[in-house]
C-alpha cells in the first residue's frame, strides 16, 4: 500500500534523510520512531505530499505522490500534531466543510454522524472549537481525516491530550482499523507503539536504524542471551547458594551464573547466561527436579521498546552485533550514519489520520477526488 524507494531530501549541503527505503502492507500498523531532529518528521511530510522530495519515489496504493499527487492524496487521511483546526466554527460546521471540501461522496449526514460516534464527539458537535479542552480538540482532528475513509491513515501523536479512558478508546481504534487498512503511526510514547504496531521503523540521523518486530531488533542487536532463575534450595538457608551455582554452571551451554540478591527468606535468584542458540531452559529444570529444588520463577531478560530505541539511537557499542545480524533478511539496522542534518526537521510538522471500515458509512474504495483535500489540512495546520 506504501512504498518508500531510495527516498533522499537535502536542504542546500545538509541532507535531512539519506536514501530510506521501507514497504508497509495493507492491514499492517507501523510505528514511526525517531529523536528530535533525526528526519522522521521530513520523511512523513514527504509521505503526505506536503513537501517534495530532492530523489526517490513514493508509491501510495502504487500511485507516485509526485507525479499524480491529487490521486495519491486522495488516499491518504492525515492527522498532524496539532490538528488543523478552525477553531472560530463549530464542530458541525467545520466537519461539513470539511466534507464539501474533499467533495466526498459518501451520504453527509449519516457519515458524519458514524465519524463523529467513532471519535466520541457527537454531544460538541454544536460547540464552538475554541472553546473545546485539548483532548476534544485532538478528536475533532481526527474525525476530519475520517471524512473520505482514506484507505492510509498516517497519524502523528493521535492520543496527545487524551485522559487514560480516551487513549483506550483509540488504542483499540487504531488497532481496529489496522485489520485492513494501512496504519502509520508516529508517537513519543513507546509502550504505545510496542501496544499497537505490527512492525517498527526507527530513523536516526537520516537512515533507517532499523526496520521489524520489536522482537526481531531485540534479538539482532544483542547477542545476549540471559534469563533470571528463583531458585529454592532443599536447606532454604544461604548454604544452597554454592551447591545450585555450580548445578546450573555444570549444565552445557551455560556461559554464565551468578547468585543475586536474596529475594525471599532463604531462597536467591541466579543470573544466568546461555550460548547462542541454545535454549537451556528444559535442563534447567530437570537438574532442579533431580536435586529435589523448587523453580518459583524463570524469566528472559528482554529488551524494552525503551532499550530498543536507547541502544540505536544512542549507539551503547552495538556496532559488533548489528554487523552480526545483517544477514537477517526480516530486520535491517544500520549504525553506519553519514553526516546528516539533526537542524532540518522538528516533531511538530507531522501528520496523521484514522478510518474505520466497519462504523463509517459508505465504501472504502470511494476514495477523495480532489487535490485540495490533503493542501487545504495542511494550510489549516497553522490556524488552530
């Protein structure tokens, strides 16, 4: 559904993004991520068409944005970070111009009245916008870019200014949506992202840093393999410490134990490290039953979507193991950053969308015929 290729822009000697290519697929969410200044915020733009890139193509639903932009707009429903507002109108009457202004073809009244339900914003609907709080503000923004049901939604920040009940409620939206259409969605919050999102991109310094699963980039940039095993020793006293260390060190393909802190009156928890590909669990445990120990707990040591995004964008020496995971086809990570430019773009140009298929009148291959449709939001992103 998009399809980024080679995609480079320059602003005079300085390069913002540096030959990025990535594909994301019908039904797929992606999570966007990148620190301030890393070119995340230029390579939406260019997605949305609201600037041009200097080489490189972007296909939406196979139509390049540069050559046909009203038809590849037509797709797209966007959602900047601050949503473009006029906040003088009431809602009613800004979602109907808004409606004239994409020239939609879908039933007025019953699809607006679907996207105002969706966005929980039927009882303002004859409110003035400026007199709205943040979040109600946030949800008429995201009703605009319903209006149309774009088939690609990209959404930048969509839960800013939401109460924990709201943020919920489009969690599950999004997630909803994302069963056959095609979700972009930029966030700061990571454990939203990770809670959301089928595959991960994370630029840094014009690149693509890495591009998969949160599951895939955890295991190709580490190749730690360590788990935390509670142990009860027969005794329940300190005096099993060395008889279960030496146990677990006399397992084969164990690299590493160490007794940890007494967690429970007499019972520790035993650090434990594994060769590569070696999955020591199941011997673990037949050591422990043998010796009459109980197991009260064994866990991996994961890494966090934090960790994640702390190790790549901040580097913490992975250079080793990245070179060591190019040979996975799923997941790309590159730490070799050229000289990029971290001054050309900033977190709050980006913009996004969301659709429903189910609760929005009308079908979703009626698309928008009309290339002031994506223009006119991105004028009206200045006028809050």
């Amino acid at each position: 559904m998009i399809e980024v290729k080679n995609l480079t822009k320059k602003y005079g000697d300085k390069v913002a993004v540096n030959d990025i290519s990535f594909k994301v697929e019908k039904g797929e969410i992606l999570g966007f991520l990148g620190p301030n200044g890393a070119g995340k915020s230029t390579t939406m733009n260019m997605l949305t068409g609201y600037i041009s890139s200097s080489s490189g193509r972007i296909l939406i639903n196979g139509v390049d944005i540069l050559e046909d932009p009203k038809k590849a707009k037509s797709f797209i429903g966007y959602l900047p970070e601050i949503p473009p507002l006029y906040v003088d109108m009431t809602v009613d009457g800004y979602l109907n111009f808004m409606y004239d202004l994409k020239k939609c073809k879908l039933p007025r009244k019953a699809h607006l009245k679907d996207v105002c339900d969706l966005c929980k914003i039927t009882d303002v609907r004859n409110r003035i916008i400026k007199n709205l709080s943040k979040g109600y503000r946030q949800r008429v923004g995201l009703a605009q870019a319903l209006i149309g049901n774009p088939p690609v939604l990209i959404l930048d920040e969509p839960t800013v200014g939401l109460d924990p009940n709201q943020i919920i409620e489009i969690r599950t939206l999004i997630k909803k949506l994302g069963k056959n259409h095609t979700v972009i969605l930029s966030s700061h919050i990571l454990p939203e992202i990770q809670a959301v999102c089928d595959k991960i991109i994370i630029i840094n310094k014009g690149v693509v840093a890495a591009d998969g699963t949160a599951d895939e980039i955890a295991k190709n940039i580490t190749n730690e393999h360590k788990m935390t095993i509670r142990i009860e020793g027969t005794t329940k006293t300190s005096a099993d410490k060395d008889e279960i260390v030496a146990a677990l060190r006399a397992i084969d393909g164990v690299k590493y134990v160490r007794a940890d802190m007494e967690r429970e009156t007499g019972i520790y928890d035993y650090d434990v490290e594994s060769e590569e590909d070696s999955d020591i669990r199941r011997d673990i445990n037949k050591v422990c039953s043998e010796k009459g120990w109980n197991v009260l707990m064994m866990q991996l040591s994961d890494l966090t979507l934090e960790d994640i995004f702390m190790k790549i964008t901040v580097g913490d020496g992975i250079e080793a193991e990245a070179q060591a995971a190019a040979s996975k086809p799923k997941v790309r990570i590159n730490l070799n950053f050229g000289d990029q430019s971290d001054d050309d773009d900033d977190d709050d140009e980006d913009n996004g969308s969301e659709e429903n298929e189910d609760n929005i009148t009308g079908s979703e291959n009626e698309s928008i015929e009309d290339e002031n449709a994506s223009g006119e939001e991105n004028e009206n992103g200045g006028q809050e």
